[in-house]
C-alpha cells in the first residue's frame, strides 16, 4: 500500500445556491479519490450550519450567494470552527471577489473551470497548509504584490511661509476662540498664543482678528459651513 491510498480521504462541504451546479460538484468529486463529500448548501446561512454538525475538513465555497454571501460565511467558519478550511469556487476573480475572500479567511481560491484534479489538489493543498490557488488567481496576486504602492501625497505647506503652528492658531481664530481659550486647547502660555498670532500678522500682513478670519477662509485653512 502506497501512503497516499492509506491517507484517510477529506471530507468535504459544498457551498453553492444554483442546484445544478452543486450537484454537479457533488457528483465529479464521488468520482475522485481523496475526497469525500459529507454534505451540500445552499447558501452560506447552510453552509455554516453544516459545518457545525459535521465538522468537515473544507468547505468548497461560492461566493454569491442568498442569505449570507460566501465571504460572510468564509468569515464566520474561520472564526468559529478553525478547523475547518475554506476553497472558494467560483465563477468571478475580479479583486472586488478575490480579496475580500482571502481576507475573510479563504485558503484557497478556484474558478468554476477547474477541473477534477485541480479541485482535489487545492483541497489538499489547504489541509497540508499550503494555499490552493488556481494560476490565474496566483497570477493576480502577484501582479498586485508587485504593483507600486500609490505615492502618498505629502499636506499642503500652510501659506506665506507659516508655520504648521501659527497657522493651527489661525484656525483656532476663525473658530472664535479667544487667546486664552487657543492657549488652554494648545496646552501652552497666553503669552506663547500671543507671540504666534503677531507672527502670523507680520508674515501675511494683516490686522486684526477679523482679516484672519477671512484670510482663513479664503486660503482654505478653513471651510465655511454648510447647509
């Protein structure tokens, strides 16, 4: 006897709402060795009501789906019965399907065009703790590993040569707090407040605390209300 053939088979959970298909599931993986199917779902709500009462291996799982979708589901399993593995099977592998999936906690990751074999692999591959990708699934991952992250835009330096402080107390201005009350919210001296606010007035030219408050705005530091 070989050490595959005295491997006990996995036994299985298939999730999916068209009934055809989840027969047609059902009845190519009775024809494979190493698979064992313990049970059918219609949707996810099943899907982990299954997985509680027989404690399956994997789940192979759709991903739309009434009731509770599959990653809903995939989440839920993960959480609660970590035992259990989960291998999507479906017809999408846009990322608005793919990620949300193997963020919820999916191992592995296959299309409706798999075959047999392939979907056998993938259910063990996930039991030995490997993942149980399809090549096109592994494809974009990489492509989006490797993509560049998107530059982060560094904030705008405040007008006129301003320091980020002196333009937060001008911002204070134009929300009406007084001296004493910026002081109190910057933890500083009146003192200090009064030292960043002649500053302010000398770099940008102007008088009084009115003028700030338009400034202010028209700079953008601030925006007007709305509604």
């Amino acid at each position: 006897m070989t050490e595959e053939s005295e491997t006990k088979p996995a036994r299985v959970v298939v999730a999916d709402d068209q009934t055809v298909v989840r027969e047609g599931i059902v009845m190519l993986l009775g024809l494979l060795p190493g698979v064992e199917v313990v049970g059918a779902a219609g949707d996810g709500e099943e899907a982990v009501r299954l997985v509680a009462e027989l404690a399956p291996d994997v789940v192979l799982m759709d991903l739309r789906m009434p009731r509770c979708d599959g990653v809903e589901a995939t989440r839920r399993i993960r959480a609660h019965h970590p035992g259990t593995q989960v291998v999507v099977l479906t017809t999408f592998a846009d990322d608005e399907s793919l990620f949300p999936a193997l963020k919820a906690g999916a191992r592995g990751y296959l299309t409706k065009d798999a075959g047999g074999d392939e979907i056998v692999r993938a259910v063990h591959s996930v039991l030995s703790g490997d993942a149980g990708l399809s090549p096109s699934v592994q494809r974009r991952l990489l492509e989006r590993l490797s993509a560049p992250e998107p530059e982060q835009a560094e904030p705008p330096a405040p007008p006129d040569g301003l320091t980020t402080r002196e333009a937060e107390v001008l911002v204070l201005i134009a929300d009406g707090l007084s001296n004493q009350e910026i002081a109190r919210r910057l933890s500083v001296s009146t003192a200090t407040v009064k030292t960043h606010i002649n500053n302010m007035f000398t770099k940008t030219g102007l008088k009084g605390r009115a003028q700030a408050v338009r400034y202010a705005y028209r700079k953008g530091l601030v925006r007007p209300p709305t509604g």
